[in-house]
C-alpha cells in the first residue's frame, strides 16, 4: 500500500536502478581514475547543472566514471572545441534535466502506489519503463541529427569571404493578451492553453519545413531555411485562431537575413529584428522585414504592404511590411474589407490600452 512506501527507501533503489550502483567514489577518486585536474571534473560536474558536494564526499558511482571517461574521450577525439566545452555541456544539462523533470512528473501521476507490489514492484515497472523511454529518446536523437546534418551539407556552399553566418528566416509567435489570460484561468485551463498553442504551433511550423527553435513562455521562437515557407508559417500561425476557438490569437514578427546558430540556439540582428517586429504587430497581424519581402516579392501567395518606419529598442528607423494573403475575388467586397480593417484596428487599440492599464503606475517625482 502507499502508506507502506519509504522515499528513502525508494529513492535507493531507483539509483540503483538508474546509475547501476551505489555510489562508491568521491569526487577526488574520479578525477585521478581519469587523469584529469579536479577543478575540470568540478568544472563539468557544475555545468551539467548538478549540485555542488564535497571533494571527500562519496557521491559517484562507476557510470559516473564512464560517463566522465567518454566525456575526455570526446574531448582527446577534437570532438568538443575547449572554447564550446563549457557551453555544451550546460546545453545539455539544461536540455535533460527539463526532460527528466517532466517525465518524473508524468510518472508519478500515472503510478498509482496502492497497485504497485511495495519498492520491488516500483523496480519491476521501472525496469519496463526506462528502456523504452531510452529507446525513444536515442531514436530522436538520431532523427534530429539526421536534420541537422541534412542543413549542413545540402545547403549552398559559402563563398569565400562571406560571412559565416547562415542566411535564414526567424520569427517569432507571440500570444495576445497572455498576461490578462493567466489571472483568469485556473492553472488546468492554461496548462491546457499553452499545450494546445504548442502542438498546433508545432504542427504548422514542421509542415512549412520550419523547426521550432525554443518555447518562451507565451512566445515561439522558429526558423525556416526559406523565406517563402517562413511567410507561409507567419500566415498560418495568425490564421488558426479563426479555425480554431481554442487557439490563442497571435501576432507574428519574421525577418531575413544571417543567423549565427550556435549549440540549437540562434543569434544575431535578424533574430533580434524579428523580436521588435512582434512587439509591434497588431492582434492576428504579421509584420516582416524588408529583407524577407524582397525576398518574397513577387510571390503571388502573398500581398505586401510597406508601413511607415518606427523606432523600436536598437533600430531607430525601422521598415515593417504587413505580410497578408492576396483577397479572391468575391472574398470580402470593398466596403466589408474598410470595415474588417477597422475593427482590427479598433482591437489593437483596445488590447493596448489594456496593456498600458496593467503597467505600474511611476512614483511621483520627490519634491
């Protein structure tokens, strides 16, 4: 029964099960089986996100001595840059342990103690579970390196003195009204919310050959390696909410031009364009760069529209595009079309002036 279970108890034998030991060295022991200074095998411990112990504490097993074996293997191979060592490393600890966290989650809602034969029957289930989830998670591993190799070598050669960073199409889907939603759903809801915006989100952004970069909160960063797929995911993304209720209504920001791709993430003034190009777009609007309409023009897919310049942090003068579908004939006449325009606008003003309520107020200025 689950009032018969132990977490220490429990806990022992899921490390026994997980790392194959108890742990038998310390941390001073592993460094000098490897050949390695102490300070590194600190220095790695910490960046995979692991607390701190002791140097006399006892608190590695043997496939933690594996697992540092094969990390200085990588290391001797030139497999890991000395310069990105450290960056890797914290990427993955980052990446697993938000992993971990949600499958330790998950399993502990759907384990019901009271069925379970005590700790030994806890070991049996485990000893099912971990080799499928291990299994599942090699297999997407190998598929996205697969991906990643796929950019890699098909993309076009760079030219001799160009610049290294790859040309791509960034954008960002940002949720309308998110803040003002989270003070009136209950936790289930916006869970609900927030997982529905992201396997849809998802579902758009893969079948226009994008990728999702990373979840931000309310916010989606992607990429796409072509501005038309790019535009296509942008329309799409904004779209859904009028096919679907229970999709949040977004707005949108995409620019074109050199991204720095560094450890699955992405940097550079492109991303940062796009940013401050969602900042500014309206409720269920797409804003685009100048680079990624001229790199659509023509694309009779699309309708462009250049707005006035603005100023936004870092870019005094910069030049937005509205990004729209060309209406069929018979789509909306003339009249409805004014009138559509106007009600949008009239929902930005309204989402703004509610944004510009839940601001702070700033103290008055001392006499």
């Amino acid at each position: 029964m689950a009032e018969d279970f132990d977490p220490q108890a429990i806990f022992d034998a899921l490390e026994l099960h997980l790392l194959g030991s108890h742990p038998t060295l310390t941390g001073q022991q592993l460094a000098e089986q490897i050949g390695i200074p102490l300070e590194l095998a600190r220095a790695r411990w910490r960046s995979l996100g692991f607390t701190a112990v002791g140097d006399d504490v006892v608190a590695f097993t043997e496939l933690d001595l594996q697992a540092l074996r094969l990390t200085q293997k990588m290391h001797d191979l030139g497999l890991i840059d000395p310069d990105d060592e450290a960056a890797l490393i914290r990427t993955l600890g980052r990446s697993f342990a938000r992993l971990a966290e949600w499958q330790i989650t998950m399993l502990a809602r759907s384990v019901d103690p009271s069925q379970l034969d005590g700790v030994e029957g806890l070991v049996d289930l485990m000893d099912e579970v971990t080799p499928v989830i291990e299994g599942v998670q090699n297999y997407i591993w190998r598929r996205h390196t697969l991906s990643a190799a796929s950019r890699l070598l098909l993309a076009p050669p760079v030219e001799e003195g160009v610049s290294e960073e790859v040309p791509t199409a960034i954008g960002f889907a940002d949720i309308v009204g998110y803040t003002r939603q989270t003070r009136s759903l209950t936790q289930g809801e916006l869970a609900s919310l927030v997982e529905h915006f992201e396997a849809l989100a998802q579902t758009i952004i893969t079948g226009h050959n994008g990728r999702i970069i990373k979840t931000i909160g309310d916010e989606i960063l992607f990429a796409a390696d072509s501005a038309a797929d790019a535009a296509a995911i942008a329309l799409d993304l904004v779209e859904e909410h009028v096919e679907d209720e229970d999709f949040p209504q977004l707005r949108v920001g995409v620019a074109w031009g050199p991204v720095l791709h560094r450890l699955g993430d992405v940097f550079g003034p492109t991303v940062n364009i796009a940013s401050r190009l969602t900042s500014i777009a309206r409720p269920g609007r797409v804003l685009i760069d100048k680079e990624l309409a001229e790199a659509i023009e023509g694309d009779e897919r699309f309708k462009l529209r250049r707005m006035r310049r603005t100023s936004v942090k870092g870019y005094r003068r910069l030049e937005p595009w509205a990004l729209r579908r060309p209406l069929d004939e018979g789509d909306l006449p003339p009249v409805a079309a004014v009138l559509h325009e106007r009600g949008q606008d009239i929902l930005r003003v309204v989402d703004e002036l509610q944004a510009r309520a839940e601001r702070p107020t700033p103290p008055e200025p001392l006499d």
